[in-house]
C-alpha cells in the first residue's frame, strides 16, 4: 500500500521577474500554468510508480523468505501495491497522474507474482475480496490474513466486473508501506499493520541488497511486536539482527549493512546528532556507534552459518 502525506511532485510556481525599474516579465498564461503542473506531476508519479515497484519487489522476496521465522503469523501475499487517497491528501495533479482516488486502485504489479499470474493489471479497482465487499486497504488486508481458503477477487477494469482467483503463496503478516517523504525514514506498525519506509530512504539505497537491509529492518520491527521507533536500544539491535538474518535468507549480501549506516552517520549526520527522543536523549536510530559493531557482528555470524551448512535463524 502506498502512504502519501505530502506529494513529491510540487507546483510550479512561477511569477513576474524583475529586470530593473520598468522592465517585467508577465506570468504565462494561466493554461500554459497548468500544463506545465501536469507535466511534473506526472513525472513526479512516473518515479513514484518506479520506487513502488522497487520496494514491492523487495519486501515480497523477503516476506516470503521470513515466512519460516514468523510461525502462524503469516497472510495471502498479492504481489500488487493498490490504495487510495483520502481527501486533502495529494496534490490533485499529482494524485490524478498516479492513479490514486476514491476507489482502491491497483498501481504497481510484481511481475511473476500471484496478482500477475491471476490476471491483474495497473488500473485495476479492487471491489471484493472473498466474497466481502471492500473499498480500504485495511479491509483487504484483513481478507489476506484469511489463510483457509486461496483469495478471490472481484476486480473492476473499465466497465467490466470480473473475478480472479490468486493462488496462494504465504509470507510474513506484516507488510511494508511506500510513504512518500524526502526524509530518511522507517515508520513502525505492528505484527498485523506493518510499518513504512519513505520514498527518501529507497532512493538513498544504491543497490536492492541495500534497500532489503532497511526494508528488513522495518520488517523485523512489525514482526516482532515493537510499536514505535523511538524505543530502547535492545529493540533496535534485535531488529537489526533480525532483519539481516531474513535478509539473508532471502539471498541478498547482508555484508553491506555496517557500510549503509556508517554512510548515513556520514552523508546525513543531522539524521544521527539531533535525533532526539523524549527526555533530550539520543534515539536508538541514532547510536550508530553501537549498532555498526553489532551489525558486523552479525554478517560474521550468518557468514559462519553458512559455511557449516546450517539454517539461517536469528
């Protein structure tokens, strides 16, 4: 499911220029305005489908790769991201280009996938799932947890009303959200909800085996039960062992986890310094000093696993 507080895609605001006492560059016209807004915006949803995408790709692989570590906790998992926008949310242009509206749009399809399998396709409005009439995201994700029977969807394209059967491929319950945000941040839902990582962070990962280390690190948060990022230490270097041990089940080098987090102390160190929790004190995401170290700890461990041929478990 997508998040979105803020659009990436901004209006072009554009006014007269002042090239002396009398010369003045009049504003375009107001149509000429209005494309160029709809130009931005959509290739503001262009990228935003792109990061979708990417993170999709991602979280399924390692959904499915933690299935084993997340015993009865597990859902239906689509291989599609859908949503949509609650009012005020999105700029209009934006909100328009992207696709999101008042029904529950499918966006973005994992190629191979069991969505993709079944038929599915970008535009799709989901309308019923198991024979339950739905029109949230919560809704449906309430359905995918109904693990006794493959899902069923009734699914809109155009003015055609059809039903598709998804067979099922079981992952983690907890999913990873797209919240759309400059910033460098990893949101923390619950066992059932999931958390979000921003359109910040994914952009900020240079490789998918780096974007699996973040990711896997929101997805150890929800699977385990901790409620909010700014918490104790100790939660965060579990999630962090988690998240590599799932990480590497799922095939990517874990080995570039120490080098990220050093590289955001370094490239965002306002990030690290002033990230401050109640009380003035420093917020676990910020103790890199003590996480880095635990990290290489890590990878060494799941290292040495592997070459005596043992299962990864955390």
């Amino acid at each position: 499911m997508i998040r979105a507080s803020r659009t990436a895609a901004a209006a072009a605001v554009i006014g007269s220029i002042a090239c002396g006492p009398k010369l003045v560059m009049p504003a375009p016209p107001a149509a000429d305005t209005n494309a160029i807004r709809r130009d931005l915006a959509a290739e503001a949803a262009s990228q935003t489908r792109a990061g979708i995408q990417r993170l999709l790709a991602v979280t399924t692989r390692l959904r499915v790769a933690g299935a084993p570590l997340c015993g009865s906790r597990l859902a239906w998992i689509v291989g599609a991201e859908y949503g949509r926008a609650a009012p005020g949310e999105l700029d209009l242009a934006f909100h328009q280009a992207l696709g999101l509206g008042d029904v529950l749009r499918v966006l973005v399809v994992l190629d191979g996938g069991p969505a993709s399998r079944a038929g599915i396709e970008p535009g799709d409005v989901i309308v019923e799932g198991n024979g339950r009439a739905v029109d949230q995201s919560w809704e449906l994700a309430d359905e995918l947890r109904r693990r006794t029977r493959p899902l069923e969807l009734g699914i809109l394209r155009g003015d055609m009303r059809r039903t598709v059967r998804l067979e099922p491929v079981a992952g983690c319950e907890a999913d990873i959200e797209y919240a759309i945000g400059s910033g460098l941040r990893i949101d923390v839902g619950s066992r059932r909800a999931g958390g979000a990582v921003s359109s910040g962070f994914v952009d900020f990962a240079r490789s998918d085996d780096e974007l699996a280390v973040i990711t896997s690190h929101a997805l150890a948060h929800g699977i385990l039960g901790h409620r909010s990022t700014r918490t104790e230490l100790d939660h965060e270097l579990e999630a962090d062992r988690f998240g590599l041990f799932v990480a590497a089940r799922a095939g990517y080098d874990v080995s570039v986890a120490p080098d990220l987090w050093e590289r955001i102390a370094i490239e965002k160190p306002w990030l690290i310094a002033f990230d401050k929790g109640d009380g003035g004190q420093e917020a676990p995401h910020g103790r890199i000093g003590k996480r880095v170290p635990a990290m290489r700890a890590v990878v060494e461990a799941i290292r040495l696993a592997r070459a005596q041929g043992l299962e990864l478990r955390p």
